[in-house]
C-alpha cells in the first residue's frame, strides 16, 4: 500500500470544507434552482397563489392603519399617514420574512444536509433571496399607492431606498446564519427568533414617528434607538416613499446617511460574526439534526 | 493484495481516522439540571470508527462490509464531507457523488423534469452539463412522458428510478453508494448493475455499502470488513465476505 506521505497531495482536497459564502458564487446555478423552488412551491395547491402575497400585506396594512391610525390618533401630526405606515411595514416584512426563514433553513433542509455535503451556507441565503422575491409585490403596492398620491422621488431618496433594501438583505443573512446554526442544535435559537421578530415592528418607528421617541427617551437612549439597523431601514423607506408625498415640512432624523453608514457597517459585522459562528457548529449539523 | 498495477495517485486517502459520537442524555435545561443534581451523566461519547487507514485507487471497487452498527455509513459520510474527522483526516481526489438515500433533494410538488434539474444541481452539476445530459436521465429511468408530472404522483418504483437515475449520470470521479441498489424491479436492477461496471470500467471509484452480499460479490473486487468501529480484514472481496460470516456483531 502507498504511504499516503510519499504521495503528491497537491491535487487532493478535505471533503466538507469551503469558503463558506464565497462558495455561494461558485454555485450560483444551485442557489437559483434552491430560490426558484421555493418560490413555485411556496403557494402550491392554493387557488389564489400569488395574490396572497397581495392580500396579506394589505390585510395588515387596514388593521394597523384601523388600530393605530383611527383608533388610537396615532395619525395626528404624521401627514399621509397610511404611506407612512405602510412604507415602514414592507421593511419589517422583509427583515422579518428574510431572518425568521434563515434561521429555520437548515432544520427545514435536514434530509439535504445529512446526506449530500453542500455548502450549507446556500440554504439560508436561499431564503433571504426568497424573502426578497417576496418582498417585490408589497414594493409594487407601495409605489402604487405613492403614485397615487403624487409622488416624485429625487434620485438621492431612490438611491437610500435601495440602500436600505441591501441593509434589511445583509443584516438578515448574517443573523440568520447565527441563529440558524445554533438552532440545529438548540430549537429554542428559533423560539427567541420568533420574539425578536415581534420586537422588531415596535422598535423601529414604523407605527409612530421617530419624533415620539425622541421627546420621551434620553439622548443617550434615543441615540442607540436609532442605531437600530432596521430604524435605519425604515427612515430610508420613509425619505424615499413617504417624504416625497406630504409637504415636505416634516422632520426627518438628524444625520441619516451617517446613521445609514452605521448600520452598514454594523450589518457586515453581523454577517462575518454569522459566518464564523456558522463555520464553527457546521461540523456537528450533520449529527445534531 | 489482489491489485496488479498500483495506479500512480490514490482516489480516498484515510489517514488515522477516529469519529466520535456524543449522545446527550438531556434534552432540556430541566433535564439536563435534575440529571445534574443526581450526579447523572448529562452525555456519553462512543466511538463509531477508530483508527481507519485506507488507500482506495482510480477504477477501483470497494465494498464496505459489517454488520449494523459497524460504522459503515459514518465511514462513507466522511468520504462524502458530510460527516467531518475527529481526529486523523481525509482526503479525495475528483468529483464525490453520493447515492445516499436518492431522492434526498427531491420535491413532491414539483415535476419530474424540474427535480432532475435540482437534484444534479446538488450533485455538483453545471446546467450545461445538466442540458447534455437530461435525455440520457430521462431515457434510462423508464420514466417517458410522465417526466412533467409532479413527483409526488409517481409511483414509489418511478421515484426510485428516476432518483437514481440523476444521482448515477452525474459527472463524477467517485461513486459512494449506500444501501440503495436494493431499490427498483430485477431488470432495473440490472442495468444499474451494468451502470456501475461501465462506470468502473471508466477509472472511476466505486465505494459500496451494502448487505446485499451476492450483489457486492458481483460488483466489487475489494471488500472491507468492518467490527464495531474497526477495520478487520482488507483484501479480495470473496475473503472479505467469508471474514464477515465468520465474525460476530
């Protein structure tokens, strides 16, 4: 038998080993089978199909605009209040949809994982992709119903639109490979997820107006409010979508593209945090599931 | 050993090769604290492979032997990557493609031709190779028309074989096969059987495991035997399953 030392290694590789979301490039094609297939089985054997993703934004959207707006006053002193409401709600969806399907990935794609070695990475990215796809009508409604009202974005409002959307994207990823690598393990990474998630509708200013919390919290307080990345999110949804629609006389937060720059930066952060922990438990997924 | 001409770069290289399973007792923070408090274990660890040395060629048949337990599929979920060493380490060389458990990839509510796309995506597949070969998956699972059919009207004979099918017209260099020629009619299985000779005959590797021992004998010239997480006998296929009868679990 040949001494594995005398022979040239060169040409062999560890199985199971990668470069984690870099391997993503390599298998693009798979990534876009894995998000075509979740998005043709997603409404399977439904008589509506897509519309659901129509009626269910707009069914949240009348009982928050029912409960908060007439209800509660909540609309007093926010012009266009509806186009407020609904501009920040599409940005929570899309946090909420992209992180909370993420983290149950890999438990979902069990059978996969114990069998076949991918880069696991692929299944929550997957998913946040397919949150995206999904997030597209709640988008066509929103600009709709901004139309409507007489919309006319500037290019640097487009732009933090865009720039929010990459935010909500990169933060979800990165979370939901933390979460979503702990959860193999440990069910209840999905449970506090689920908390989190309920969380995330309230501490953004997606029902109220970020004026609210200013006047009631602390600067030091209000300053870490704001360094929510979602709230960064939601504020760019707000310039871009809801702004250009009133008469221009209301406030928007001090510093927003520093605040933007921030959560950026603290959305990477989380994505290379989500991928070490994810490199680090990825050994045991195949016997923990 | 029954290899005449060593080939000049092996195909698996396992090299002190130890896996190490933890079983937790406890499935909570309650359990895990009662257990805690009556100085119970909270886990015990038992050795599923220890020390494993292997060389396996280019056009190589290996069939993996032992009886349940042995550690046989942790063996070849390590060659697959699935499964990772707790201490030594393995190496390949080319294309893995695992039949373990066919079908893994595959989804009910979509038609045949959309699951042989996924599933020789995971596989490792390229579109392009995936268009070239689509005919040649189709033709030899039987499947025919009903490949637009959504799977999960096929019958459990027609899921089988056009798994399979996907899973062993895949471009590959080792074959890791578990357990699953035992799928499919006996005509089926025969030209599985002369699938895996003409792969075989190709260069590439073959790593098998099976109970099946007539169906091993055909298809292999080098049988392992393992017991309880060691590896016994290596050498000719024929020996190898005389050394399985005659050992104990």
């Amino acid at each position: 038998m040949s001494k594995p030392d005398s022979v040239d290694l060169s040409a062999f590789t560890v199985p199971g080993t990668g470069r984690g979301v870099f391997d993503v490039f390599g298998y693009r094609y798979l990534l876009r089978l894995l998000v075509r297939k979740g998005i043709l089985t997603r409404y399977h054997g439904s008589a509506l199909g897509w519309a659901w993703s129509y009626v269910k934004p707009a069914a949240q959207f009348l009982i928050y605009y029912l409960v908060m707006g007439v209800f509660l006053g909540l609309n007093r002193g926010i012009e266009a209040f509806p186009v407020y409401l609904f501009s920040g709600i599409v940005v929570v969806n899309l946090f909420n949809e992209a992180f909370g399907n993420a983290t149950r990935s890999i438990v979902n794609n069990r059978a996969l994982v114990k069998k076949i070695y991918l880069p696991r990475e692929l299944f929550p990215i997957a998913d946040v992709f397919i949150a995206f796809v999904h997030f597209l009508p709640q988008l066509t409604i929103l600009i709709a119903v901004c139309l409507f009202s007489g919309w006319a974005p500037s290019l640097v409002q487009l732009a933090g639109a865009l720039l929010a959307i990459v935010i909500i994207l990169l933060i979800a990823t990165g979370l939901g490979l933390l979460f979503g690598s702990i959860n193999v393990t440990f069910r209840d990474s999905q449970n506090l997820v689920e908390l989190i998630l309920m969380f995330a509708t309230y501490t953004s200013p997606v029902l109220y107006s970020f004026q609210m919390v200013e006047n009631k919290l602390p600067p030091w307080l209000f300053d870490l409010y704001m360094m929510n990345p979602v709230t960064a999110a939601v504020e760019l949804f707000h310039s871009a979508f809801w702004f250009p629609t009133t008469s221009g006389s209301a406030a928007r937060p001090e510093h927003l593209w520093l605040i933007s720059a921030l959560a950026i930066v603290i959305a990477i952060v989380a994505l290379v945090v989500g991928q070490l922990v994810f490199r680090r438990l990825e050994g045991r997924f195949a016997q923990d599931l | 050993m029954p290899r005449t001409s060593e080939p000049p770069l092996p195909r698996i290289i396992i090299e002190g090769v130890r896996k190490t399973y933890t079983l937790r007792h406890t499935h909570s923070f309650k359990e895990t604290f009662v257990a805690w408090l009556r100085r119970k274990k909270v886990s015990t660890s038992f050795d599923a492979l220890q020390h494993i040395d292997l060389t396996v060629g280019e056009s190589e048949a290996v069939a993996l032997l032992g009886y349940n337990g042995s550690g046989k599929s942790t063996l070849l979920k390590l060659v697959s990557g699935v499964l990772r060493p707790d201490r030594g380490r393995v190496l390949t060389r080319g294309r893995v493609a695992g039949l373990i458990e066919v079908g893994a990839g595959f989804h009910p509510d979509l038609s045949g031709r959309e699951n042989v796309y996924l599933n020789a995506a995971i596989l490792g597949m390229s579109k392009t190779e995936i268009d070239a070969r689509f005919d040649e998956i189709v033709e030899f699972s039987e499947i025919g028309e009903f490949i637009d059919t959504e799977v999960k009207h096929y019958s459990s004979g027609m899921f089988v074989r056009l798994a399979f099918s996907v899973a062993i017209h895949t471009e590959l260099d080792i074959l890791l096969v578990d357990e699953v020629l035992a799928v499919g009619d006996a005509p089926f299985r025969e030209k599985c059987k002369a699938k895996i000779r003409e792969l075989v005959a190709a260069g590439k590797t073959l790593f098998i495991v099976s109970h099946d021992l007539s169906m091993v004998a055909e298809l292999c010239s080098r049988g392992l035997v393992l017991r309880r997480g060691e590896l016994v006998y290596d050498g000719a296929i024929d020996d190898a399953i005389d050394q399985l009868k005659a050992i104990t679990r």
